[in-house]
C-alpha cells in the first residue's frame, strides 16, 4: 500500500513537532463462526497532529468504535488487525504492542478513552468516588480529596453524587463519571467515543469544551459521534467514514460550512439534520459482512455511473470517483 | 385526546421529580416535550403511556380516567399506546430475533403475526434482517425494530422517549419519517420527549419546554 499523500488540508501535519498519532491502512475483520468475515474497519489513514481535535462521524455501525478498540487493543478475540499505528515521538506501534506494554504504558497514560457505554466500562461494585481516587493515586501519584473534587469538576460530574454506585447513576452522570476517569492522566491522546449521549445541549457544550482544553498543551483527541453540532463546535477536521473506509477527511470549518462536504454520503448526512433538509438518505447502509465490490456507496448514491464498480481512491481528502479534486 | 391532569410522580413519594404537571395532546396532534438532562421528562412520558404510576392526578384518554398501570391497566387501554425509548438495547430481549421481537406485542394480544413482514417494511428492515438478533445489528437497525413493535398494534398515541438520542442525523430523519408516515394515514397523536429543541420543533406541531410545564 502507497502511503496517502497527505489527510486533507489544514494545520495537521504541517505542525512542527511530529504527530501525536499516526495512523496508516489500518484494517479490522471480525471472524465469525460460519467462518466469514465482518469487514468492520477498511484501509483507514489520518494523523492527529499536536493540539488538534478531528471528529469522526459515520452512520450507526460503521466501524467507528471498532477503530477505537483497535488503538487500544481493546479488540475481542476474533478480531483480527492489520496496518500500524504509531504513536508519539518513540513511534510505538499500538497494533503491534503487546498487551503488557499497552496495559502498564499506554492505556491511561499514553492515549486515554471515554467508552461509548460508560455504564459497562465503570467497575459496578465500586463507588465513583472509589475509582476516582485509585485512578488519581495511580496516574497523578496524588492522594487526598483535593485531587479527587478537581477531576470530578472537570467533567462537571456533582460532588454530592460520588459516593453512589454506577448502577444509581442515570445515564447522563455515568457519561460525566466516564469522561472524569479519562481525563485524569491527561494522556497526549484522548478517545471520545460518543462522550455526550444522553447529555442535554448545555452538558454536550460544557462537556466537549473540556475534550477540547485538553487538546492544549499539544495534546490530541478523536472524538467519535453522532452529534454534528458538537463536532463543528470543537473539531480541527472531521473524517467521515462510511462501511468501514474513510471517504472524507477535510477542515471542519469548510466542512459544516461553505463549500460543505464533497462526498454524496457526507452531504446527504449533513442534509438530514434538523435545521437542513430534514430528509434521510434512502436505503441502509450495506452489510459489512457482504460488502459489495465497488463503492460502497452506490446503491444509495444518486450520483453513480459505471466507474463506481471499482472501490474509490481518496484523493485530496475525498474518495469518490465523481467529485472534482483540486489538484495541489 | 390524551390529559395530563396535575400529575405528581417519582419514585420517592417525599421527593417527586413531577409535580403537578398538566399536558394536552388533542386528537392527532404531535406535541414536543423539551427539558434538561435528568428533569423528569422520561418520569412523565411513563406516566402518559401507563407504564408508572402517578403520586397523584390523573391521566384521562379519550375522556376516560385511567385506574391501572402497567399489566393491570385494562387491555384497551395498555394498547392504545406504542412507546419507543432511548436505548433500544435496554429495551430489547437479546434472545430474540426481530421477527420475534416486532411481533411480541401481537402475541401477547393473541393477535395474527402475519403481518410482520410488511411491518418490518415501513421501517426499512429488509427480510434478511429478521432472522438476526439484537447483539447481530447496528444500533439505528434495532431502534427500527423497536419502532415497528411500537406500531404493531397500531396504537392511538405514540410516546417516544429520546427515540434517537443515540443515532445518527440520516437513521434520525428516517425514523421520524416513520412516525409521521403511521400519523398521517392513522391520525394517531404523539408525544416526543427529549432535549433537542431544534428536532423537537422541526417534527411537532408544538413544542413546550419543560420549564413553563411547571412553573404554571
Ligand atoms: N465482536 C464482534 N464480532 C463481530 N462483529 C462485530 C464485533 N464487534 C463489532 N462488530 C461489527 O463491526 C461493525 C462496526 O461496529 P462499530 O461498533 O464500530 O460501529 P459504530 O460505527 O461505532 O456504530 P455506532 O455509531 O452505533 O456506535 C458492526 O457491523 C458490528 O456489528
Ligand atoms: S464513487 Fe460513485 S457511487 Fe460512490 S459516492 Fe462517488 S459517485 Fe457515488
Ligand atoms: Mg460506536
């Protein structure tokens, strides 16, 4: 495989000091016991420079979480992985790491991850409190209450609710106590994965705009999600992935405003919100267990033609065979 | 018509999460209830489709008072509403397959399941998808199915809880489409609970803010 040469226009990678994260063809299949295979996660390339946010955004099931799980090692067994993905100046490769290294170095330390359902990720027998403090003491050194209140403020989970179990948490306090945890050892990179679900506008705000401070100090953070308006209020870039491949990687700003998105399925997505056309893109999306050969697109695609019979290249930051491309 | 009639409820009879709330949803109107995180609208929406029972007030359909909840609200009544929430994994029985799953409500009520397939088909499940069970399908897949068993009895009122707090904006826009579809060649009325105020307003013919429901 080529290398992509380059990940979409903007700040990223033309920052001096390396990249945070690397990330190139990573590919992720699942074996099933039928002995076929979910291609969850297709040939995905993009860098998180110093300081930068990139959201990644896609329908329900298109491999987004399994590309987190994939950095952590996080992967159940069935999965297999393939690609690398290197992480900060050593250049330590998370998908070659073995699990000693990524249990003692790297998760909580190196790259941190808010889950997409806290609930499962807090430990049920436990206090937040409990967690809280153990995960302070292991990661900062500190001890004590103070350190405790601060991480809790951080993701604005209440005071008053610390000593309750996660069972006695609603949903949207079992997020705050999820991010709380992840913050802690201000890892250089973050994984949100859908960190505002179940959060009213004001939370998703306050919420989000703490993932972005975190990005200060050269840090860099993915953020996952389905909430469009979070994205463009805190993301750098945003890379649509559609069936398990990226299709989209460009600056948020022309992104969620003009030109807009070039990819047919990123500009249908943004179409469906609310506040545009309010209209659904047709059809589903294919199963990644049966991909079709060509774009994975097409079948809902209105703007399709023979060339689509053959998977797209992403080229300046958009993989359609039927997009203009400014040539650099 | 669907009353709310000065409804206190929670689960702590010293500390109610609703209280004295009043809320109208005329014949085939579909009414936004808007509020913040952990307010109590979810509190509400169980109350209006007799799934928890109220401190005190009433809850009248059609002019008739409500006297039971949950199983012992009579049959008539428990089936005049189709209910979808937030998180459809909650919801759903991971044993079953959505064929099952969508056809649960007409089982229950000895009704014929014959039905399922075109049912499935308003929600966009195609046939292969009905044999899978939850843990085999996406999230915005399993809240079809979930939606397809809110309709299967074809209900009066819809209340739909956060339906698509967790989905994306296209699988969003697709399931509300639904909803109107069924509303429109139905004249079944709704309400829609949830925290984003430009959907809520975008799908329903009123919105009210949960803040002006008790203040009054
Ligand atoms: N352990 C597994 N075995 C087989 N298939 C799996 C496994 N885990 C995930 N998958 C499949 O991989 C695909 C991608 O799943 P993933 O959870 O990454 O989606 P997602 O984009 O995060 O969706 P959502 O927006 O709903 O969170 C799905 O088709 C899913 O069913
Ligand atoms: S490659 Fe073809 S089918 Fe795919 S998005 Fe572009 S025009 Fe549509
Ligand atoms: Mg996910």
């Amino acid at each position: 495989m080529t290398p992509p040469t380059d990940s979409g226009s903007g700040p990223a990678g033309t920052v001096d000091g390396g990249t945070v994260l690397s990330v190139r063809d990573l590919s992720v299949r699942f074996r099933m016991r039928d002995g076929s295979y979910v291609r969850a996660v297709t040939e995905v390339s993009f860098d998180l420079a110093p300081g930068e946010c990139l959201a990644l955004v896609g329908e329900s099931g298109c491999g987004k979480s399994v590309l987190a799980s994939a950095l952590l090692g996080l992967l159940p067994g069935n999965a297999s992985v393939a690609g690398s993905a290197l992480l900060g100046d050593d250049g330590l490769d998370l998908l070659a790491a073995d699990e000693r290294v990524l249990a003692r170095e790297v998760r909580g330390r190196r790259a941190g991850l808010v889950p997409q359902s806290p609930a499962a990720h807090l430990t049920p027998v436990r206090t937040v409190r409990s967690q809280l403090t153990e995960t302070v003491r292991e990661l900062t050194g500190a001890a004590g209450p103070a350190g405790v209140r601060a991480a809790a403020a951080r993701a604005a989970f209440p005071e008053d609710h610390l000593n309750r179990h996660p069972h006695q948490l609603s949903g949207g306090l079992a997020q705050r106590a999820a991010t709380a945890l992840a913050l802690v050892g201000d890892a250089p990179l973050l994984l949100a994965d859908e960190p505002t679900t179940g959060l009213d506008r004001d939370l998703v705000e306050r919420t989000v705009d703490e993932l972005r401070r975190h990005t200060s100090d050269h840090r860099a953070l993915l953020l996952i999600t389905h909430d469009l308006a979070a994205a463009g209020r805190i993301a750098d870039r945003v890379a649509v992935m559609y069936a398990g491949r990226l299709v989209e990687i460009t600056d948020a700003a022309g992104f969620f405003g003009a030109p807009g998105p070039r990819h047919p399925y990123a500009r249908g997505l943004l179409n469906a919100l609310p506040e545009r056309d309010f209209t659904p893109i047709p059809g589903m999306p294919p199963e990644l267990g049966a991909l079709p050969p060509g774009c994975a697109f097409a079948a809902r695609c209105d703007r399709a033609s023979g060339a689509c019979a053959a998977v797209p290249a992403l080229v300046s930051g958009v993989a359609c065979h039927h997009v203009e491309v400014a040539h650099a | 018509m669907l009353e709310l009639r000065s409804v206190t409820a929670g689960y702590d009879r010293r500390a109610p999460v609703v209280r004295d709330v009043s809320l109208t949803v005329s014949a085939g109107e579909a009414v936004g209830l808007q509020g913040p995180s952990g307010c109590g609208k979810s509190t509400l929406a169980r109350v209006a489709a007799l799934l928890h029972r109220p401190d005190s007030g009433q809850v009248v359909l059609d002019g008739e008072t409500a006297r039971g909840w949950r199983h012992r609200a009579p049959r008539a009544q428990r089936t005049a509403f189709g209910v979808v929430f937030q998180q459809p994994r909650l919801s759903a029985d991971p044993r079953l397959p959505l064929a099952e799953l969508i056809a649960e409500p007409l089982r229950s009520n000895g009704r014929p399941t014959d039905g399922v397939r075109e049912l499935a088909e308003t929600v966009g499940l195609g046939a292969d998808l009905l044999g899978r069970r939850p843990h085999e399908v996406s999230d915005g897949q399993l809240q079809r199915a979930c939606l397809a068993r809110a309709l299967a009895l074809r209900p009066r009122w819809l209340v739909c809880d956060e339906m698509t707090a967790m989905l994306d904006a296209s699988t969003t826009a697709a399931l509300v489409g639904v909803v109107e579809a069924y509303r429109r060649e139905s004249g079944a009325g709704l309400l829609a609970v949830g925290h984003d105020r430009v959907l809520l307003e975008r799908w329903c013919d009123r919105t009210v803010g949960w803040a002006e429901l008790t203040s009054r």
